[in-house]
C-alpha cells in the first residue's frame, strides 16, 4: 500500500512537472492576451528623448506639426521648447502601441494617444479560442489569483489556459487580416465583437501603464469619415426580399419617383435591422433632405454593422471616451468636433483624412491640456 501511495505521489509530482515544463517558455500561459509583440521598436532612442510623445496609428501623424507648435510655444519656459516626437505608425493596433509604451526606459511628460483605426489590421485572436480567453480573463481579474500570480509568477502557466497565438515582431510593419475577409459571416461578427474587447481591455491596460509612472496621457478619438460606403453587408442581415426592394428603390430614384423611393426606403430600415447598405442608403437620403442629425446617426449605423470594418467607428469612439471618463484623464473628442458641422460643406480631404481647419481647432484644446499637465 505504501509502495502503491509513493508511485501515485511519485506520477502526480511527474505530470505537474511536465505540464510546467511544457507551459513555462509560453508566453500565453503568463497572460490573458492572445496577441504579443516582440523586439526592439523602431525609433525607441528617439522616443525615449521626447517630452511629448505622439502613439498611435498612422493618422496621427498629421496633429505632429501642431503639437510642435505647441511645443515652440514653450521655449520661454523649457530651453529649447518641448521635444515632440511621432512614434505613431500606419496600421499599428494597440497592441504594438502598448508594446512599444512599455519598452521605454525613459517614459514622455505626456503621451498623446489617437489610434484605434486600424484595430481590423492585424489578426489578433482566433474566434475558436474566444470562450478561453475570456475565461483566462475572468481568471485575471480574481483579485485573489491576480496577487498570488504577481507573488509567484511561475504560477501562471497552471492558471491560463493555452490558446492559439499571434507573435509580432515590433521591427517589421503589420500584417493585414486577410483571414477575416474570408471568414463565414456568422464568424465575422463575432470577431469583431470580441475584438471591440481586446482593444478596450489593452487601451486600458495602456493608461494603467502611463499612470504607474505617474506620467500623464491624453487621448484623442480618430477622426472617421461617415460619408464612406461600408464595405460589406453582412448576409445574415440581408435576403433575396430586401436585395429586390433596394433594386426597386434604385429604379424609383431613376425615375425621379424621389418621396415614394423615401417612403419604401424608411419602411425597410425599420424591418432590415442590422443592414449596413440599408442604414447607408437612407442616410444618403436624409442627407439630401437636409435631416442632417438623422443622418449622421444612420452614418454612424451602417458602419457600427459593416461586416468588414477597416477604420474607426462610433463604436471605437465610445470605447476610448469611457476608458478617458473612467479612469480621470483628459479625453478629446475629434470626431464630434468634425461632425458639429455635418452637412454645412465637406468635411474630409479623402477617405480619412479631415480638413485641415479641424486640426486647426484642436490645437487649441490640446494646448489647454498640455498646459494643464505640466502646469509651466
């Protein structure tokens, strides 16, 4: 019996020691993320000389000249003015920015965060393996198991369960989703759900990151184009009935049949719930009727529904005002700062990028709150 007992305690201690061995060297297993970078970031030593620093993605680099402005501005005070520099890059998610924050040794005044366009870029998860991380989430936030983790870390693989990694390294420019492109869409939507998730809790983690330092960050939420068609209706949301009306209203139209095309147009809004080219065509239509509010939200809504998003949304905008309210730091909101003038005249150059008048406006409220961070 006592040789039965040592052989069970002898293969239980064996099979602990294997499941350590091979979870140990995986960096999934210390971490809820599904998604890591790697390396040493390009610019890190200019980074690191920087007083303000500008993260993101790639539209951020047209706020650069303002913040330098600003930084000029304060030469009276700071010899040599505020060094400014634009660590952002075209098409980096958060989880690079959260990265390339975390590998400064020497941590900015102030970081200026306006990113969250191009979160669709870079796969970050498989949907397979969603209801396990969210589980290893739920494991994380135990306040119990979180402090014990942090006391003895080589704990962690026993706690996380293994899932199916993206490992990026930080040197080399993202790598487009083509994936998603090609995924059913019941698949789709559920990647971009959790996906909206991702980027809330890394953002998040991003502010707790800055605020440990005791440094300060502002956000700005990106600037999106309301005007630009979806690119994708997803075909749950669509049928043959709906296709043969939308055609039937485009005859309508063609016909200069305006208000009867409106009527059935409005009709099937309100039964096609969910229909990105639905929300979309009758936005076009209040647009022309001067309804200009009404509008902008089924703008808002035919994007909210695209079934293949490739750039901010209201969604994306929500996520970034909350994380500023939640955690008490200064929020400004571009895109509402554009859309106060929505169908007074153009508003974007292109696709993505604002007027330049715009950029003009928020130098003022980013000055403001430079001013008010570093109290000079």
């Amino acid at each position: 019996m006592l040789n039965f007992l040592k052989v069970l305690t002898l293969f239980a201690l064996s099979a602990v020691i294997i499941l350590y061995i091979s979870r140990k060297d995986n960096p999934f297993t210390k971490t809820p993320y599904p998604v890591k970078v790697t390396g040493v970031p390009e610019g890190l030593d200019q980074a690191e000389k920087a007083h303000i620093l500008i993260i993101g993605s790639g539209i951020a680099e047209y706020i650069t000249p303002i913040i330098e402005e600003i930084g000029e501005s304060y030469k009276d005070k700071v010899r040599g003015g505020l060094k400014i520099v634009n660590w952002a890059e075209q098409n980096e998610g958060i989880h690079r920015t959260l990265f390339k924050w975390q590998s400064l040794k020497k941590k900015p005044l102030i970081t200026i965060y306006l990113g969250g366009d191009s979160e669709f870029y870079e796969q970050k998860f498989m949907v397979r393996d969603i209801e396990k991380i969210k589980k290893n989430f739920k494991r994380s936030e135990n306040l119990e198991l979180s402090t014990l983790l942090q006391i003895v870390p080589e704990l962690s693989p026993f706690f996380y369960i293994p899932i199916s990694h993206f490992i990026y390294a930080s040197n080399k420019n993202p790598l487009e989703n083509n994936k998603i492109k090609i995924m059913p869409d019941r698949l789709k939507l559920k990647y971009i759900e959790f996906n909206y998730f991702v980027y809330k809790s890394l953002l998040n983690e991003l502010i707790y990151e800055v605020k440990k330092f005791k440094k300060e960050i502002i956000l700005l939420s990106p600037p999106y184009n309301p005007e630009n068609e979806p690119n994708q209706t997803c075909s749950i949301a669509s049928s043959e009935t709906i296709i043969e009306i939308l055609e039937e209203i485009e005859e309508l139209k063609k016909e200069n049949k305006k208000q009867e095309a409106y009527d059935r147009l409005r009709l099937l809004s309100e039964k096609a719930l969910g229909h990105a080219g639905v929300f979309y065509k009758r936005a076009q239509v209040e647009k022309e009727l001067k309804n200009h509010s009404l509008a902008l939200r089924l703008f808002e809504l035919s994007h909210a529904f695209d079934c293949l998003p490739s750039n901010a949304t209201k969604i994306t905008e929500s996520i970034i005002e909350k994380a500023a309210n939640n955690n008490g730091i200064p929020f400004i909101n571009f895109s509402r700062l554009i859309f106060r003038n929505f169908g007074k005249g153009p508003l974007f150059l292109d696709e993505r990028i604002p007027q330049e008048k715009y950029f003009d406006l928020i130098k003022n409220l980013i000055q403001k709150e430079v001013s008010e961070q570093l109290q000079l």
